[in-house]
C-alpha cells in the first residue's frame, strides 16, 4: 500500500475554483495527460473522479493550511497501519481464490480503503466513534481517486480504484445516515469487496510464499547476525531471491521490508 497522494493534493485541488488535479508542488498534476489534468479539457471520467473526491473533501472537517490536511492524513494513515497489525493477527479472515484455492490475506498489501472495509465488518472498530469512522473512509475515497488517476495516466486499470472511491463515499453516506440497516448491508458488501479485490491479484500466491522465505531469511539473521552488515544489504538480498512483476520488480518491495516487516518482526519477538 503506498502511504501520500502521488497524482494530485486534494487540500490544493478542492480548495481552488477551478476544475482540475493540482499537485503537491501547487502545479497542474500531469501536464504531459492534457486529457485528465488539463484546467480546460478533462474527460468526463477525469471531471468524474474530481467530483467524487471534492463531494468526499467537502464532507471532512474545514482544514485552514495544507499541514493541516496532512497531519490528519497522517493520524489516519497511523490508525490504518495499526488496524492492519490487528488484522494480521487472525486466522479467520480468508478468501477462495479464482482457482478454488482459500487464502489468508497479506494484509500489508491491502489498500487504505480495503483494510478500513474490512475493519468496519469485523468491529474492530467499536472503540472509535462513528464520526472517526466516517473520516476514516472519505480519506479512503480520496486514496482512491488518487489510485483511479495513476491508473488513467499509466493506461492501467482504473475501474477498480474508481469503483472502490465510490465505494468508500458510500460506507460514508450510510454512516452519515444513521440507518443501522444500511449500515449492516454495507458493512457487509464492502468486507466482500476488499476480500474479492485482492482475490483477484494474480501473484497473490507468489507474495504470500514470498513473504515467508523472507521471514525465514530474516530468522536465520537473527540466529547468524554476521550474515549482513544491516537492515539494507538483507533486503536487497532477499528482493534479489524472489519473482519478479511484468515489469521487471520484486513482487515485495525493499520498503516494505525495511519499514513494515522487519520493524513488526522485531516487536513480535522482544
């Protein structure tokens, strides 16, 4: 899961009158994709999204700066991380795949708004009130916008990320709502739809293996520390073992292990 907005700010987007994707820097996001980014010639999926992510910003508290904004995406983002340590933690969570195979969900790889689905279903978030919760997912269909325009401007898919922007707006509608019964069905559907998002994910079986060599990688360290110097030599090491995507990458990034899994892994055994 990346952590941040990459393609557009939505604190600098929705807070100008005109119509387009501004980025971090305060600059139109994609100059080169005249067709998303442009201030005069959107698309009408484009003008979609930007409408989406505008009702999902003008529906969050009132933010004064853009530190503002990122420091409470920042709070979220934490809650997230957090949520996903939990999540981690059970072994009734699982999902049959295309080939008819059951899985337990690689947590670590699941998107803000899969692991905020997820949660909502399984009451993991019982201590936290309904208007924490209601944040918490119009930030997921801001996430997801931003996955939705990476997605148009690579010529990847899009829908997804689209479909699950919309999605999110909606878990918000009914929270907002105060319909406990909606709130049930939708709780429910969006558990359904996050498992079945990453069902789909065709080297799912192929992270999961991965993630264990490299746990086993990782203990064997433990057991001999003069293996690697540091943290950096043993992921890219390990990144080095594994399958590769279409475009050439570790199936496991060397982020993901110095910042998410060796961290988790040293907490667990101390």
């Amino acid at each position: 899961m990346k952590a941040g907005f990459l393609s557009y700010h939505p604190f600098l987007t929705y807070t100008v009158d005109e119509k387009y994707f501004i980025g971090a820097n305060g600059r139109p996001t994609f100059s080169g994709w005249e067709s998303v980014s442009h201030p005069t010639d959107m698309n009408r999926d484009a003008l979609d999204l930007w409408d989406l992510g505008k009702n999902a910003f003008d529906a969050l508290p009132k933010f004064n700066s853009k530190d503002e904004f990122d420091n409470t995406y920042e709070s979220n983002l934490q809650t997230i991380n957090f949520l996903k340590q939990e999540l981690s933690k059970r072994s009734d969570i699982t999902f049959v795949n295309s080939n008819g195979q059951k899985l337990v969900p690689d947590f670590d790889n699941f998107e803000f708004s899969d692991v905020a689905n997820i949660a909502w279903e399984l009451g993991r978030l019982n201590s936290l009130d309904f208007n924490f919760l209601a944040v918490l997912f119009l930030f997921s269909c801001l996430q997801e916008v931003d996955n939705a325009i990476m997605g148009m401007c690579l010529e990847n898919d899009a829908i997804s990320a689209a479909i699950a922007a919309a999605n999110a707006y909606a878990n918000f509608q009914s929270i907002n709502s105060g319909n406990e019964g909606l709130q049930k069905a939708r709780a429910t559907l969006a558990k359904h739809a996050a498992l079945r998002r990453h069902a789909t994910d065709p080297l799912l079986i192929e992270k999961q293996i991965a993630k264990v060599f490299i746990r086993e990688c990782w203990e064997e360290w433990q057991k001999k520390p003069d293996r690697y110097e540091t943290q950096s030599k043993f992921a890219i090491d390990v990144t080095q073992k594994i399958k590769t995507n279409e475009n050439g990458d570790p199936i496991i990034s060397f982020d993901t292990i110095i910042k998410k899994w060796i961290p988790l892994w040293s907490k667990e055994k101390k």
